[in-house]
C-alpha cells in the first residue's frame, strides 16, 4: 500500500501515523499507553519499530508475508515422504489466497 502512495508515505511516520488510525481496542489501548509514557519511543516514526512492537504483543502483522516466509523455509527432510511436503506446502500456500 505505501509503495503505491510514495509521496503520501514519503517517511516511516507517515506510515505509522495511517496505520495507527487502524487500531482498536487493546491495541489502541496500547499505543496510548506508549504515548502517554514514553512518547520518545520509537514506534512512532520508524515502521518497522511499530511493526515489530504489535507483532511481538499482538501476533502476525502481515500474515501474507509470514506465510511467504514460511514457504521460503520449507525444507523436505530425508525421512519424509514427498507427500507431506506437498501438504505443508499447500497448507501454507492456501494462505496466500
């Protein structure tokens, strides 16, 4: 989204201060917090600061990009049959849509 707006996303605040206006509940809640009390924290102008804080307390920011991860780290061990490894695979790729 934000490579397809450059000049609308031309820093990392500008994409923190979009996405923040996304956030609800607990994870709004949060963000506040961190205002509140450390408004030098770095979440709030670098992205991948903010990415990193609401995954590691609120699970998959882009679950697309997980998931590609995970399909780049797919491994078939020598003792599994070919089978199961497509089934991981497909497993993960149903993800992607």
């Amino acid at each position: 989204m934000f490579q397809g707006k450059p000049h609308t996303f031309a820093s990392d605040q500008a994409e923190v201060v979009f996405a923040t206006f996304y956030l609800q509940g607990i994870a709004l809640d949060h963000y506040t917090a961190i205002l509140h009390f450390n408004s030098g924290h770095p979440l709030f102008t670098n992205w991948q600061a903010f990415v990193d804080e609401f995954s590691s307390k609120f699970g998959v920011f882009d679950i697309v990009a997980e998931t590609e991860r995970k399909l780049m780290s797919l491994r078939m061990s020598a003792d599994n049959h070919f089978t199961m490894f497509v089934v991981q695979f497909e497993k993960e790729a149903y993800k992607t849509g």
